[in-house]
C-alpha cells in the first residue's frame, strides 16, 4: 500500500511536469518533438500510476468507512478518476500525432489547457480535502 508521503510526492512530480509542459505547449515547433513526445508519455505514466494507486491506498479502505458521508467522498473521488482516465487518454493519443498540422496548434493548445487544469484541480482536491480526511479517519 502506498503512503500518504508517496502520494504527496507523486503529485508534486504531475505538478512539475504540468508547469513544463504548459511552456513547452506554446511552441508550436517543440510540439512534434520526440523529446517532447517522450516526455508526455512519462506524464502519461505518471498520472496513470498515480491514479491506480490512489486506487490501492487508503482511499479504498475510505470508501468502506461507516459513515455514509465519508464513504460517499471516496467513492466520488474515484468516480471523478474514471473520468480523468478517459479524458486524458483521449488526449494522449493527440499529443504527438504525425498527421496534426499547423491548424491544430490553437484547439490542441485548448485541449492541453483542459486536461492540465482537470490535474491540478483533482490534485488541489487531493491536497485539500482527502489527504485531511484521510489523516482524520486512519492513522495515516
């Protein structure tokens, strides 16, 4: 099972990479890069890990807790996750497509925005909310 400091520290990794990529976005000549391309795909792997084991951690254990209430919070965080994967995988197969041209730039950029700011909204969310009411409920 992994740790409330894991979590916290796979966060910050998304988030830093996040703050990266929102630069690297705005140059349409970085965009077809295969560093670059290479490096969404580590984001890609990183969020996705990142939200298979908050699947695997205590959230899990939450969502079985006796008070309706607290359950109801951990199994709407992991709904909110589903969504997440299936946006973002959507996306992913986007980012680094051969046959994307010029005229892409603007809704890819939209696009990247999008995701980007699901991410640090569910990771405020986690920081803010679960990470507390996981502290409260288990000795975590």
């Amino acid at each position: 099972m992994y740790t409330l400091d894991e979590l916290k520290k796979q966060n910050t990794e998304i988030t830093d990479l996040i703050n990266l990529l929102a630069v690297v976005i705005e140059h349409d000549s970085l965009r077809k890069n295969p560093f670059v391309c290479e490096l969404v795909s580590r984001f890609n792997e990183k969020v996705w890990m990142h939200l298979v084991f908050e699947d695997n951690t205590i959230y899990s254990e939450l969502s079985k807790h006796h008070n309706p209430d607290i359950s109801n919070i951990a199994k709407d965080f992991h709904k909110s996750a589903r969504e997440i994967k299936k946006h973002f995988s959507q996306y992913v197969k986007l980012w680094c497509q051969a046959s994307a041209g010029e005229c892409d730039a603007d809704p890819f950029r939209e696009e990247t925005r999008k995701v980007f700011d699901m991410l640090k909204e569910r990771i405020r969310y986690e920081t803010e909310e679960m990470f507390p009411l996981v502290c409260k409920h288990f000795d975590a």
